[in-house]
C-alpha cells in the first residue's frame, strides 16, 4: 500500500498526524529546491504553523530540474513522513504542509501562475550554493547559458532568476502586492546576496521592474540548521515496515532543528514561531557561526574523511586523529567571528554530540559535493581573519590541502559546478604550483583571499605529505 491522504487513516497510531485539515488550506508560500532538507526543515515548521491555527500556508514545492520529487510525492498528494532518529530512539511524523509538487521543466506556467496568485504571499528557497549562478567573485555569472537565456524573458525560465523576475512582472501587472523572498541556503547573508543578484539580473534586463521588486518585496536572511542525509533504500524499507505502507518521499533527520529569521516581511507570513523558529532584528551572528563552526567542520570532516577511508561522518568521528582536528578546526572558527554569536565550548560541544549519531549515517561523500561553492565562506574567510589577527588555524589549511586533493578526481567523480575548470588547473600547474593557483595572486579564489606566501607553502607541504 502507498502512502496517500486516503491511506493515511490507516497509519499506525505511533505516527504523529497533521492537527489540521489540509483540503481547507490554500498554498501561501511557493518553495524552490523541494529536496530532503525543505521537508526535514521549512515544510515541518509549516505544518506546525498551521496545525497551531494558522491558515492558507500550504506549500507548493518546485523542483527547477529534476522529476524525481515529483514522481516520490504526487502519488501520495504531497504527504510524506518525518523520521526523526537520536539517542531516545525513533519518533515518526506525517507532514501535511506540501499541497503541490511541481517538477518545473514540465510545467513553467503553473509555476509562474502561483508566483502570481493573490494568496502567495512567500517564496522559499533551498537551492543549494550552485543554484545562485555566481561567478568566482561571488557575482551573478553572467556569460552562464541559463542565465543568458532567462534575461530575454521570452519562454520558460531555467534559473531562480528567471523565475523570480516573471513572477514578479505578473504580480506587478496583475496590481499584486510583492513578495517576501526567503532563501535558506548556506550562504552568508543568504537572503541578501539573492537580492543583490536578482538586482543585478534586472538591472540589465528589466530596470522598471527592478525598481519595482526593490520597493514592493522583502529579502530577509535566515540561518537553518538541521541535518538531513540523504535517504536510502533501507531506510524507506524500515520506515515501510513501520507505517505498514510505501513511503517513496519519506526523509529522516535529527531531533535538532533551529530556523532562526531577519522580521522583515513585506506582507503576511506564517508563524513559524509555532514550531520553535526565532525572528530577530539580526541573523548575521547566527548564520555566520554556523557557516563557519557547523558547515565548515562538516566540510572538513568530507574531505579528510575520505582520504582515510571512512564512509559516513559518525565514522569519521571515531577517527581519533580526526575528531579533535576537526573540534579544533571549530574553536578556530569561532575565533574570526565579528559578532558573538553562540558560546564557542557548548557550541562545538553539541556539533560533536550531534556530527557523532550513529542513529543517522550521513554520507560523506554527500557533503562533499560543490565545494568550489562552499569553502570560500566556510573556510577562507576564517582564513583571511584569523591570518590577519596572527591567529594559527591549522586546521583549516590540513582541510584546505584536504579537499585540493580531492578534485583533482584521481580515483573518484568530482561533483562540482567547476569540476571541469578545477581539473584544468591541476593540469596546468601540478602540485607544487596549484595552491598558488587557487589562493595565490590572482587565482581562482583570490577574491575572496589571497593567501599569503608562507600559507601558501605550507599548504604546498601538506599536500606533498
């Protein structure tokens, strides 16, 4: 039997069900990204909201290239279940809050309808690093293809730029007021660098509507944090097992989850509070903390992980080189924040505790896809300060000789949307010269920091050992 609201009578009574009646509710807020994480994440936050009485914040979920959510949810009319695994063992709970799965390439217009429609009031994104189309610079890549094509506004878009912008343009001319554009991807200032982008994509394409975006909608930033693996065919069959039906979207995550979000919103939104999220004046503390001390550990335990054989990061941690390299690598970090944000002890305390769950394996290779887009925030910033206050991080240079080796590819596929350019590099300089490449005077990251000449050696170093 499959999971579907006709189905869903008959789950066992273990499984914590929707407190609210989901054919009442109309979809309020469109995501774009609908993977593991929204539902682990945004999605349960949701339901909270509207099983606490507040209505119309049904989720329409947008998948921009893939049909396999799509294909997972539509069957069971976008029911899914949460599974959430830690030391007290296993809690289980059916999430009502997607209405709508929507695989994008098949259905552009339905997408832009619901951008448009008068009861949106908020667009969600989870579109990982790479979906931001960003140059090395950080700036919007304008010499990409789908860009190139998206800024005619002509036919179905292919990237959140495009999307965003001719939704925007039919609200604008339906009279609609704006929306609140909500990223919550692991990038500082998240929310604000998508406007600068978006900016930047309208200025040169569509300035009137620019202005008008500008004026009408909302960016607030957020920080999310919750770990959510990849699912695999052994957990969809134990969680088969437990409902007594077929789960196909089903995710499982940890009993942790945080959302913490700027209050600024350009109309209504749900009360996500309901479900534990904090709205502050200012989230730069948090998020920043969290890039660096949680993300950049993450990243780090990936790619020295790897090396040493290891499968899963609860592994990694039993590695009794690794975990205190990577404890470090964490009170580092914590070192270079601006802004103080959580107690750095207890912080990296309860990243250990939580990276150490053997109840939720989480791939390592998983985490160290697309790194070209995450180590500039998650560890060359921590460079580039700790290096300028004459603060030691060993750590992150064993990380950042770590993941160097890593994309050069011997033995592996390198998953990264600079895959190609990197392989180019290591080519064209070997490995006495690719740090320079990379970090040095005018390399690929050197925007963002160029490293200094006796980093750069002993980067160099590492990478020979």
């Amino acid at each position: 039997m499959r999971l579907n609201a006709q189905s869903s009578a008959r789950l066992p009574a273990l499984v914590r069900q929707p407190g609210y009646d989901r054919a009442t509710q109309a979809i309020g807020v469109v995501h774009l990204g609908i993977g593991a994480f929204h539902r682990a994440h945004q999605a349960v936050y949701t339901d909270d909201a509207m099983a606490a009485g507040d209505r119309n914040w049904a989720i329409a979920g947008v998948s921009l290239r893939s049909r396999a959510v799509r294909e997972a949810m539509a069957p069971q009319d976008g029911l899914y279940t949460v599974s959430e695994r830690g030391a007290a063992g296993e809690a289980i709970r059916l999430v009502g809050a997607v209405r709508e799965v929507i695989a994008a390439p098949d259905a552009p217009d339905r997408v832009l309808d619901l951008m448009a429609a008068p009861t949106t009031h908020v667009v969600t994104l989870t579109v990982s690093e790479k979906g931001y189309v960003r140059g090395a610079g950080g700036g919007l890549d304008f010499g990409n293809a789908d860009i190139a094509h998206d800024a005619k506004m002509e036919g179905p878009p292919r990237t959140i730029y495009g999307y965003l912008a001719q939704g925007l343009k039919r609200r604008r001319a339906e009279g609609l007021s704006g929306l609140t554009i909500l990223s919550c991807d692991n990038l500082a200032e998240n929310s604000a660098q998508l406007a600068a982008l978006l900016n930047a994509f309208l200025e040169a394409h569509d300035a009137e509507l620019g202005k008008w975006a500008a004026d009408a909608c909302a960016f607030p930033c957020s920080m999310v944090d919750r770990i959510a693996p990849a699912v695999t065919p052994a957990d969809l069959d134990h969680i088969a097992a437990r409902l007594g039906m077929r789960d196909e979207a089903a995710v499982v995550t940890e009993p942790f989850r945080q959302w913490v979000i700027e209050d600024k919103f350009a109309g209504p939104r749900p009360k996500w509070e309901a479900g534990g999220a904090q709205l502050v004046a200012n989230v730069s503390a948090y998020e920043t903390a969290k890039l660096r001390m949680l993300n950049g550990a993450h990243s780090a335990l990936a790619y020295l992980g790897l090396a040493r054989g290891h499968a899963h990061v609860h592994e990694a941690m039993q590695d009794a080189e690794l975990a205190p390299l990577v404890r470090q690598l964490m009170i580092d970090a914590a070192a270079s924040l601006d802004e103080r944000g959580p107690d750095p002890e207890p912080y990296a305390a309860q990243l250990v505790e939580r990276f150490s769950n053997p109840a939720l394996p989480h791939r390592l290779a998983q985490i160290a896809m697309d790194g070209s887009q995450k180590v500039p925030q998650r560890w060359l910033a921590v460079l580039r300060a700790n290096v300028a206050a004459g603060r030691s991080s060993a750590a992150h240079l064993r990380a950042l000789a770590a993941w160097i080796d890593y994309v050069k590819g011997d033995g592996h596929k390198v998953e990264d949307p600079m895959a190609s350019e990197l392989a180019a590099l290591w080519r064209a300089h070997g490995k006495e010269r690719i740090v320079s490449a990379l970090i040095g005077e005018g390399g690929m990251f050197a925007q963002t920091w160029t490293a200094p000449a006796d980093v750069i050696t002993s980067v160099t170093g590492l990478l020979r050992a």
